[in-house]
C-alpha cells in the first residue's frame, strides 16, 4: 500500500494510519513526494509534472520487490493518475478535501 500525502503535507501526516494498517497485516509505505520533507527537490519547474510524480510512486513499489500496489492519496496525492506503463498494476483508494 502506497500512501501519498497532499499539500503541503509529507509522509509524516500518515503515522497515524501507519501502524493501524500494519497491524492489520498490510505492507503500508507513506512518501515524501518529490520536493517535499527529505525528497529531492529539482530547481527545474518541468520536474513536478504529474507524470513524473506518478514515475516516482512506480520506482517506489518497484524499489521494494513489488510489481503492484493500492495507492492511497491525501488532497493532491489523490489526483495522481496511474503512469500508461503501470495500468492494471494498481488499485487507488482516493479521499481528500
């Protein structure tokens, strides 16, 4: 479970719900989108558009030995449409203001 957070939030907004879904036996991961809390933050506007944001959430799960994952997004994080070379690899839980 791929957990992204909103504006202007970073992964810690999630460590409420973090330990909740492990102990309900899930592999929960929450990010820090990039240019957010300790992610790299690129000088170069072109370098936040959504589909690289989307890339990065890829890399994420690919990191961690996972071909899939249900994606779980807070305010802008919820707006993140799966990557063309993900789909059908992803189930997304959407909630936000």
């Amino acid at each position: 479970m791929l957990l992204v957070h909103g504006f202007p939030e970073f992964w810690y907004s999630w460590r409420h719900q973090l330990p909740v879904l492990a102990a309900a036996g899930y592999r929960a991961v929450a990010i820090d989108v990039r240019g957010y809390g300790r992610s790299s933050r690129p000088a170069a506007t072109e370098a936040y558009r959504m589909l690289d944001l989307v890339e990065d959430n890829v890399a994420v799960v690919r990191a961690l030995g996972e071909e899939s994952a249900v994606v779980v997004g807070h305010d802008w994080g919820r707006r993140s449409p799966p990557a063309p070379r993900w789909s059908g690899r992803t189930c997304s839980a959407r909630w936000g203001c």
